[in-house]
C-alpha cells in the first residue's frame, strides 16, 4: 500500500475513492505498543481498511490522538491514535 503526501485531491493521476480513518487499540497513556509504536499500529489499521475498499494509495494522512479519562477510582487515563486519509485508485490501474 502506498501512502502519499499530496495537497491537490484533484489530480488526474488518481481517482479518489473516499475518506477512511482506522485507530489503533485503547491503551494506557504512556504505555508501549507491543509492536513498537502507537501511530504505526493506527497506519497499519488505515492500509487494512483502503485494501477493503480496493484502493491503490492513501493520500494526505493525518493522525490524532483521541483519549478519555476515568476518576471515580483514581485518574485512569485511555488513549488511542486515529488515522485518516482519503484512498484512491491510480487512473491508469482504474482504467
């Protein structure tokens, strides 16, 4: 899956299918993903969901982190990286 960085959506080299976003599990903040890193766990989730829409790329990625807090029993703290980016189709695979 490639993943790429444009700024103009509407380049005729691409046919945009439309925007996906995935996450990467909760965890506590500070925690250690077991495969390394957070945001590489929300990517690889982000290039699952364009391969079910059959997509060729993901252009314009960006990422967020989304969290929650709990204080009723002591301060628990959850977060999870979003990611999102439109998939697209190479104008001359689509064709």
């Amino acid at each position: 899956m490639n993943i790429l960085e444009a700024h103009n959506t509407n380049n005729p080299s691409y046919l945009p299918i439309g925007r996906i976003s995935a996450a990467s599990t909760w965890h506590g903040a500070g925690s250690v993903c077991a495969s390394g890193d957070w945001k590489d766990a929300a990517l690889s989730a982000l290039k699952r969901c364009a391969e079910d829409v059959d997509a060729d790329a993901i252009i314009n990625v960006a990422f967020e982190v989304d969290g929650v807090s709990y204080n009723d029993m002591g301060e628990i703290v959850l977060q999870r990286i979003c990611a999102s980016g439109m998939a697209v189709r190479f104008a001359a695979m689509a064709a």
